[in-house]
C-alpha cells in the first residue's frame, strides 16, 4: 500500500485570481457532455474507393502555415476499416501514396539513402526489404523514378505503398467536455494524436473522424504518444489561435501525475535545466547548456516501498519536447517504464551529446527498443483479402504487443487557462492517490 507523504493535503487550486473575460479569447466556459450525447455523435460518412494507384498530383507549394492553422486533411479515408483483437485496435493494411517535398538536408542524397536513414519501419532489414520491394512505385514531380534518384531541391517525391500500421490500445477515446469551441478527450496511451510514422488511421485525429464524426479539428497542444490523459482540440482558426496565445505566453496551468523510480523527496522539487534535441532520428532530447529555457515543479504525493516507486505531480511551465520526461530522468527519478528516459534504458541522459542534427548509433538503437513489435517470417503468405505478394511486411506474422510496452506512466492530469479547466480521471496506476500536497512556499516565478 503506497504511504501518503505527511506534507500531503488537497492544493488550493482556487488561489488564483478569477478568471477574464473569455470573450477576448474565444473559448467559451465549458460545456461537460453527458454519457448519451457523447454516444449519439454520428460517425463520419465519407466516399471510399479502393485505389488504383498512387496519386502522381503535384501541389502547389505553399507556405507552411502557423501550428493553430493547421488541420488534418480526412475528406477521402482509405479503403479499410477497424477490427479489434486481443483487447488492440487494428487497421487492415491499405494502400497509400506517401508524399513529401524534399528537405534541405536531403538535397543531392539518393531516394534510397533518405528512406533507409529517416523513414525506419519494423527493423532495418525490413525497411531495405520495403524500398526495393517494387523501385517502379517511387515517383518524382509526378513522373515514375527509382530510388538511386538524386534529390534536387524542391524535388516533390511519392511513394506507392502497401502500408502495414501497428496496432494500439482498444481503449476507447472518452469526450471529457465539449464547447463550440472546443473539444476536450482523455487520450489513452499508445494512440498518436495525429498521423505519424507507422499510424495513420490508428491516430487519435482519425479515430474521432471515423467514430465520432469530427473533422476539422484544430490540435492545441500535444502528448507524447505512450502518454495519457487530457488533449485539447479547437473547433476554429479563432479558438485556435487565443488558446495558443495563452500556451505561448504560459497562462494556462498544467498538471501531470507519473510514476517514478525510486522514493522522491518529501519536498518540492524545481528543474530549471535546458532542454536540446540529442538525435532527430531517434526523437531523443537531453538536459544540454544550448538548449531551450525548460522549467518543471515536482512534488511527491505517495510512495510505495514494496516496489520502490513513488506518485509525483508534475507542473511545466514551459512545453519542451519530452521535458517532464527529461527532467525527472535528470534529478535521479525516471519513470519506471520510459524506453527512452526510464530507468532500464539504454541511454542514461548523460552520454556524450552529439551535434545537433547528426545521426548515430543511437538512431537504429532506439528505433529498435521502441518498436516492440516481433515477428516471425511467413513461408507462405495468410489467406486475408488485402494481401499484397509484392509487400514484404505481407509476409511477417506479427506478435502483438504486450500490453507494458504500450504505455508510460505519465499521465496529462489538468489544464487550465483564463475562464477555462479540463480535468480527467486518474489513471489505474494512480487511483490510491487521492490527496495533493500543500504549498508551503510560493510557486517560482513563471
């Protein structure tokens, strides 16, 4: 049974000056949504034609937009649907037309050398199997290439493939809170909020899509994929913009609960150390002297000496990459299941820092340590409808992942802005603590 810190009580929350006027800003108070309203949401009916091949349209080039401009396109969904097994939702592999216009650092590289080094998938092998696997589907301004192509600048580059997307939690997305504003989720762990590496329709933005009927939705902040809990969408451009104003000038608080190694300290601990991206490839950051201004409080709600871990609250005041992750990993109390930052990891955050943008050997390692999909290779292909002989993924069986390999304890617990708060539930991990402790000092200026 975990023991409540002595300095443990419940936080006055209401200490802070009444909110303003939301008017300025956008965002109207919130609107908690019943269980019925919640279920009744129509799901999206989209058009869905298996395709025929790649799309080969070049689009004009544009500018990119500011974050709270941005919007996932969902007006045409693949070919495919959900299928739950094993307490995992997965995606039937489909066909897709990965597009991208050509990088600064990719310029005078072979198509082959980028892929093989910047878009890993189930393990080296199978990635060197996937860009040979058919070189006719790679294409170049719209016109078929191969992959010993050399990039040029502005070089708009497609790739017509069979895309095989891993599975994650069944968990259902639960709508907190709706608004005409906004609209507030508890994530579980293991779902992407959008589209990235080998997820796509197993995305939070999709899954909303398709079972909800909500598109056009705008991210407002992000967590990291193996995290849980409170995700913010905004509804339009002006919501979007006043909630990321609030984020940028550090006006809405934010309250996370983790699990770490260790017996934390009965008092509050402040980590004011930079934080700087270690390796792009793998998405590794560390405490560096040339990184980003990075401040998060810890304070110690339970510990638990049978398995020698404790409950922390954790408050960033600023939203660096990783940072809460980061910074727990550098005062000594990593969260006990991080593959990256945790206390079994392979990097320990004090390892020689590389050069900004440089890739090494920590690339391949964590890709692989992160991946925790295994898989065995096939002598003849599974009789499934959406079989593609010519994909080598087609021919690997995979295991499904276990279920400790899918999740961090981290948990995005509160947030809250001017005339705005979002709460979620606790997670399971975290369900005895029910006290916060008090502050006997006042919190560091922001």
């Amino acid at each position: 049974m975990a023991q409540i810190s002595s300095a443990a009580r419940e936080i006055l929350l209401e200490e802070k000056d009444e909110p303003v006027g939301v008017a300025a800003v956008g965002l109207p108070k919130s609107i908690p949504m019943s269980e019925s309203e919640v279920t009744t949401q129509p799901a999206i009916s989209l058009q869905r034609k298996r395709p025929h091949g790649p799309d080969l349209s070049v689009p004009e080039r544009k500018k990119k937009p500011p974050a709270s401009d941005v919007t996932i396109d969902l007006t045409t969904l693949p070919d495919t649907k959900y299928y739950f097994e094993n307490g995992l939702r997965k995606v039937e592999p489909y066909h897709f037309t990965w597009t991208t216009y050509a990088k600064g650092r990719w310029v005078g590289r072979m198509i082959e050398e980028v892929f093989l080094e910047e878009f890993f998938s189930v393990n080296e092998e199978v990635t060197k199997a996937r860009v040979h696997a058919d070189p006719c589907n790679v294409f170049v301004n719209g016109i078929r290439s191969n992959v010993q192509h050399k990039i040029k600048n502005s070089d708009y580059i497609a790739h017509y493939m069979h895309r095989h997307e891993m599975p994650v939690t069944a968990e259902p997305i639960k709508i907190i809170a709706e608004t005409d504003d906004m609209l507030v989720v508890d994530k579980p762990a293991s779902i992407p909020v959008h589209p990235c590496g080998r997820f796509r329709m197993n995305s939070v933005t999709f899954i909303l899509a398709v079972e909800f009927g909500r598109t056009g939705l705008r991210i407002a902040h992000r967590l990291d994929r193996l995290t849980s809990g409170l995700l913010i969408f905004t509804k339009n451009i002006a919501a979007s913009q006043g909630i990321h104003v609030q984020m940028e000038d550090r006006s809405v608080r934010k309250e996370y609960i983790a699990r770490v190694a260790g017996e934390f300290p009965a008092e509050q601990i402040v980590c004011s150390e930079p934080i700087d991206c270690v390796n792009i490839r793998a998405g590794v950051y560390q405490v560096r002297a040339s990184g980003k201004h990075s401040v998060t409080s810890f304070d110690r709600l339970s510990f638990d000496p049978e398995s020698n871990t404790s409950i922390v609250h954790c408050k960033p005041r600023t939203g660096r990459t990783h940072q809460i992750r980061v910074h727990l990993q550098h005062i000594g109390y990593p969260i006990v299941n991080d593959p990256f930052y945790g206390a079994k990891s392979t990097f320990t955050g004090k390892d020689a820092a590389v050069e900004y943008g440089k890739d090494d050997a920590l690339g391949p390692a964590f890709a692989d340590e992160c991946q925790k999909q295994l898989f065995t290779k096939c002598t003849t292909l599974p009789d499934r409808p959406w079989i593609d002989p010519k994909c080598p993924e087609c021919w690997l069986d995979f295991a499904d992942p276990k279920p400790e390999d899918m999740r961090i304890d981290l948990h995005a617990w509160k947030y809250e802005g001017p005339g705005w708060k979002f709460a979620t539930e606790l997670p399971f991990w975290a369900k005895d603590v029910t006290v916060l402790p008090a502050r006997t000092n006042p919190p560091p200026s922001w």
